[in-house]
C-alpha cells in the first residue's frame, strides 16, 4: 500500500507541475497507458488470490480513477490558461476613436430642408406630410391628370404591385399628393407647404430617382396671382440671403394648374459660381399656377367659392445652386469626404434672425 501511495503522489506532482498539453498527454500515457504504471498495476491483479483482489481490485482502480481525475482538470486548466493568452494577445480596445476627424455633419439637402421649412414659417405657412407609397388617386387622378397622360407611363413613374382589389400604389412622383390629402381633410383657408421625398426614372448629373421636392398651397376666397409672385420673391430673396431679387413669368402648362407660370431668376452666370439678384442671365426656378377648379372639386371645395395657386421646387437643385455643388448624385453617394466639404455643423440650424447659412 506504501508503494500505491508514493505512486499516487509522484504522479500527482508532476501531473501538478505539466507547463502544457503535450506533457500532460505524455504522463497519461506514462500512468494509463497500455504499458502506463498504473495500468501495469492493475494488470497484477489476475495472479492475486480472491482475498488479496478484495482488497487491492478498490485500491488500485482508485488510484486510476483519481490520476484520470487529476489529468482532467489539469487539461481544463491549460486550456483556459491559453485561451486566456490568446485573448491577450489578440484584444483590441475598441474604446479608441477610429477617426481623428469630428463626425456628425449635417447632409446639405437637411440643411435646406430646414431653411426652407424656417422661410415658409416666416411667411405663414403651415408643414403638411404624407406618404412616399401613394394611391393612384391622389398622385394623378384628383390632380386631374388622366389616364393616359404621360406622366402615368413606366418609363416615368415606379409603380408598386397591384393590391388585391386590383388598385395600384405608386412611388410619389411629386409631393402634390400631400395638397389633395389636406384639402380632403381640411376646410379653406389653406396656406400649406409640403415638402419631402420625391421618386421619378431619371438618373443623371441633374436629375436622380430619389430626390427631394418642396411644394406650396394657399387657398382661400380672393388670393390671386400677384400674391403667389410675392411669395416667391419674398423667398427667394431670404433663401439666397439678398436684398432683392427678379422673377420673369413664362407660360406653361401643368394639369393641376390653369393657368400655369414657370418662373425665372435673374442671375450673373459670369463667375465660378452663380450670382442671383443681379446680372444678365435668367434660370428657371419653379413652377406655379392658380389650381385647377377640376382639382378643387375632386378634393371636395367649391371651385365657385375659393380659389388659390399652388408653386413647386426642387430642393436638391437648391442646394446645388446655393452652395456650388455640380453633381445632384453626390448626394447619395455617401463619401464622408464629399460630407466633410459640404457638411454643416450639427448645431448649425437655419434662422431668419441668425442667418440661413454658415
């Protein structure tokens, strides 16, 4: 027994003192083993007599189950030990900035969403949403354009799959839309603008699939035309930050209006970039008209009681014009080295009072 003993605690130790998996394996081996010494021990059993097996059999098959015990936990151990050696040696502390430069600048098209929005607020009007997936309704037909107008085709609009009771939606291709669903919901006065995203199939240096539009509705019993110039003057002067601007009125031909007027601004094309109240050259800047008395009576207001003009824009065109930017597609194109040049401040909000831009 002195011998299973010193066995016992010789194996033990250098089970104890193993620096790695692989010399733990060698002294399995070495203990359990086909030839190990404890599975030499356990061999002998066979030539012992009943009573000395009744003694020995509980001995040495302990000793086995605790050597197999000792070389399991220490195998657990190493392999913590190396795991834990490897996290070490592969951590990355993640709380170190992964850019030197300041982040969180404001996109140019938010920027002129805002001095938009804080210009119309100035003059009065109210901020009307609707949805990007439109029923077919309010995006032509209450607008009066009809079944077969151009604007309906494919090639112009992006229609989304046909509803169970075989209506269609469609991708907004104006934010007119907007003005049909106020008018259905609300009674005259109406002074709204509505601006927001826009979705048509055209895609080049001026023009993308996605863009973004605002739009103008007043409604009442006497507005008139000369209202809606003063209207636009008054914000284009604020927007380009002069102190006066020129609009030219052309003719033109929307169905949602009768009549219709596309503006221009008078402009200076001389220098690197476009100069607005002053100078020799024009630039087409909006759409208007007074609306169609059609529109009026399919968004429920009597066409023989109120009137009112309603006026578009583009507001990525906006921001092109006012801070030099010559491709509408790097606007979507999410370089953070574009951002960085055109980017605003995020604290930098548009105010009448304080200015519109930086």
């Amino acid at each position: 027994m002195t011998d299973i003993t010193a066995l016992e605690n010789e194996t033990l130790a250098a089970i104890a003192g193993a620096g790695d998996e692989a010399a733990l394996e060698a002294l399995r081996v070495a203990s359990l083993g086909k030839k190990g010494s404890i599975s030499e021990l356990l061999k002998t059993l066979g030539g012992m007599s009943p009573d000395e097996r009744k003694v020995n059999g509980p001995a040495f098959n302990g000793l086995r189950d605790r050597i197999q015990s000792a070389i399991t936990a220490k195998k657990l151990a190493l392999e913590e030990a190396a795991l834990n050696a490897r996290l070490a040696s592969e951590r990355v502390d993640i709380t170190l900035p992964v850019r030197p430069e300041p982040v969180g600048s404001i996109h140019p098209v938010s920027q002129v969403f805002d001095e938009v929005v804080a210009i119309f607020a100035d003059l009065g009007f109210a901020v009307a949403e609707g949805p990007d997936v439109e029923f077919d309704d309010y995006n032509f037909t209450k607008l009066n354009i009809p079944p077969d107008h151009p604007a309906r085709q494919m090639h112009d609009t992006f229609y989304v799959a046909k509803q169970a009771d075989g209506s269609q939606h469609v991708l907004r291709t104006h934010t007119s839309p907007v003005q049909a669903r106020t008018m259905l919901a609300q009674k005259p006065p109406i002074r709204i603008i509505s601006p927001g995203r826009t979705y048509r199939v055209d895609s080049d240096a001026t023009h993308s699939p996605m863009f973004h539009q605002f739009e103008g509705l007043v409604i009442d019993e006497v507005t008139h035309l000369g209202h809606l110039k003063w209207v636009l003057e008054e914000f284009y002067k604020a927007f380009f930050e002069v102190s006066s601007v020129e609009l030219r009125a052309r003719p033109s031909f929307f169905p949602f209006t009768e009549p219709s007027v596309e503006w221009d601004i008078r402009c200076d094309r001389s220098g690197s970039q476009i100069k607005f109240g002053s100078g020799s050259d024009w630039l087409e800047v909006a759409g208007s008209g007074m609306v169609n008395p059609r529109v009026l009576d399919n968004c429920g207001i009597d066409s023989t009681k109120y009137q009112g003009y309603a006026f578009g824009g583009g507001i990525d065109r906006l921001a092109m014009l006012k801070y030099g930017i010559p491709d509408i597609r790097s606007f979507f194109e999410s370089d953070l080295r574009w951002l960085k040049a055109y980017g605003f401040a995020a604290l930098d909000l548009p105010t009448l009072d304080g200015g519109l831009s930086r």
